[in-house]
C-alpha cells in the first residue's frame, strides 16, 4: 500500500537536487525510478523489487527499507 510508512524517514542527498525525504516503499520505489544516479546493481535491483513487494503486501516495510539503505550506500549517495 502507498500509505506505508516506515518509522525512521530516510534522508537522500542526490548530486545536483535537494535532499529528499523517504517515508516508506512507495517513496523509495519513486526516488529509485526517478532519481537514482546508477539505475545497475544488484542493490538497486533488489530495492525496487523489495519496495513494489512491500507495497503489494509481500514483504514488509522494514525489508524494503533496508534494501533501500543497501541501494544507497551501492550508489554512494549521503544519507542524513
């Protein structure tokens, strides 16, 4: 579900964007497609599928979380 919301909000620093706030799968799901700098690797892969499984109900938030935290630090991005 979209409205799934993991406890502990993610900060994202992209290159040449503002920092962008992450509240759960669907956020991640929509930063992964549309700001990632490196759209490869197995991370990246494995979040996207996590946070579309989270938001079908077939894994958990926190498991989409944590792929995403993998993703990000594959990607080298900053987190705050």
């Amino acid at each position: 579900m979209a409205t799934e919301r993991w406890g502990n909000p993610i900060k994202v620093g992209f290159e040449n964007a503002d920092a962008t706030t992450v509240n759960g799968p669907f956020d991640a799901l929509k930063c992964l497609t549309d700001l990632w700098p490196v759209t490869r690797g197995l991370h990246y892969l494995k979040a996207r599928s996590t946070c579309r499984a989270a938001l079908d109900g077939r894994k958990t938030c926190e498991e989409a979380r944590a792929e995403f935290l993998a993703a990000a630090e594959e990607a080298k991005l900053k987190l705050h």
